[in-house]
C-alpha cells in the first residue's frame, strides 16, 4: 500500500539486519523500497539487496557528502555500472534511478573552496548521465534548493524526486514545474516543524511522495532513535491527518505518484 521511496537500507546502522526491516515493513503494508546509494563503495551493495527481494528497487549515485572522497574516475565507473546493470535481464528492472546526488549547502565545510565547486562538477556530470540514460534522479536539496533548480534547467532529466524536501513554496512549485515530487518523512510528524507541515499541507498531494530517509530523520515516536522503513505507514498516517484524507487515499496517491517518478518500477512493482 505504501511505497518507501528513499531508505538507506545498506546503512551499517541495521547490523546486517536490513533485509529482516525490509520483511518486517512488508508485512506493515510498505509494498515498496527505494535504496540510493551514496558511492562508489556501496554500488554493488545497494544492487544486491534489490536483487534479493523483489520488493527493492535502487539508484546508483554518489551523494554530495561523499563527494570529499571521490574521485573524477568514479564518475566514469558510474556510468559504466549504470549501462552494465541495465543490460542485466534481473537487476535491470529494479534500476529505477540516478541518485541520490545534489548539493548540500549546510555542511560549514562542503560549502567552501574547493569542495563547493566539487560538489558542483559531480552534480552536473551525474545529470548529464541521467539525461543519457533517461534516468529521473533523486535528489539531495539540502539548503540548495536554487542551485540544484539552476543546474536542472540547464541540464534537463525526465524528472525525479526532490528528498527531504524544505524549501519554500515557490521552490516547490518549481520543481513540479519541472516534472518532480517532492519528498516527505520524519520531519514532517514534528510539531514544530511549521514551514515542513505547511507544505505537506498545501502543496498538491499529487506532487508528494513519502520516505523515510532510514536509519536518519527518524519520526518524532522514536527520534533520536534509529529510524526504519517500517515507520513510514505511520509516517503516512500523518500526512493524512495533516490533509484530512483518509489513509487509503493517501497511500494510493503517494504510491502512484512514486509510480509516475520513477517509471521503470511500474514493471515489477507489486501492491500488498
């Protein structure tokens, strides 16, 4: 019924444990995990979870944080990898996108010389290999929201999904204008977190999509604990409650609009 469409699900967090979450979310009615990975060193890992349960999909990508530790070869790698798995007949189906990438401008030190303009080049080079592959991407906005909009404008993808959205409401509208979903977790169920719920709020329900960022953003019944894919059908409850619809029409649009995100799911995507 729900999809998780950002869970680090690789993460050393789990202990080994991740496909035990991934049974246990299924059976909490999560029909669907995304998993991106960050670099080159968990590219086959993040392969092989989704080649183990047909409920997994996942993206290759090298996150903005990792981007310190990686190098311009590793760009090629990625696209060597990308046309590689395509071409296998199993994990083929479950590469549904380039991520997760982008820019992070919160982090004091990615936002100097010269890791700034690093970030910049591997975000740029990675949405030139999504526009080749015809690969949506999904996206790290964190406190970049109009630099990442800048850079998709000049180098245009089928779209994607906007993680961990917070940005303002024009932001926002940008990026649907631009083919996006913009995504939605833990944060969202704090009180306090006002301009999060007032987006959650307003903005189209076509537009949104649900994850949960595990084992980070974790919901507020169990912050500051690890978080887990199996929160996010509560985490779907609350965006409910926020909207005032009932669950069932809130995890049948958010699943449909993951859905029309990322389209290669659609081929073996299967609804508990």
């Amino acid at each position: 019924m729900w999809i998780d469409s950002h869970c680090h699900l690789d993460a050393s967090e789990f202990a080994g444990k991740s496909l035990v979450l991934a049974e246990e979310a299924a059976r909490m009615g999560v029909s669907a995990i995304v998993i991106p990975a960050v670099h080159r060193s968990n590219f086959s890992v993040v392969a092989e979870l989704a080649g183990q349960r047909e409920d997994c999909f996942f993206a290759l990508g090298i996150h903005p944080m990792y981007v310190a530790t990686s190098k311009e070869e590793d760009l090629q790698f990625l696209r060597a990898e990308i046309a590689r798995l395509l071409a296998n007949p199993v994990l083929g189906q479950a590469l549904v996108a380039v991520g997760e990438i982008g820019l992070d401008y919160f982090v004091p030190a990615l936002c100097e010389s010269p890791l700034r303009e690093k970030q910049e080049f591997f975000y740029s080079e990675q949405l030139k290999i999504a526009r080749d592959f015809d690969l949506p991407v999904l996206l790290h906005v964190r406190k970049s929201q109009d630099k990442i909009l800048k850079y998709l404008r000049r180098i245009p993808v089928c779209g994607g999904i906007a993680h961990a959205f917070n940005g303002s409401v024009q932001q926002a509208q940008h990026f649907i204008d631009l083919g996006f979903r913009l995504g939605f977790g833990g944060a969202m169920t704090f009180t306090r977190a006002l301009q999060i719920r007032r987006l959650a709020s307003d903005l189209p329900l076509s537009s949104i999509v649900l994850e949960t960022d595990a084992p980070d953003i974790a919901p507020r019944w169990c912050h500051p604990g690890i978080n887990t894919p199996g929160e996010l059908p509560q985490i779907g409850h609350e965006l409910a409650s926020l909207r005032g619809l009932s669950h069932l029409e809130t995890a049948q649009q958010t699943t449909a609009n993951v859905l029309a995100a990322l389209p290669r799911m659609q081929a073996r995507f299967v609804l508990r």
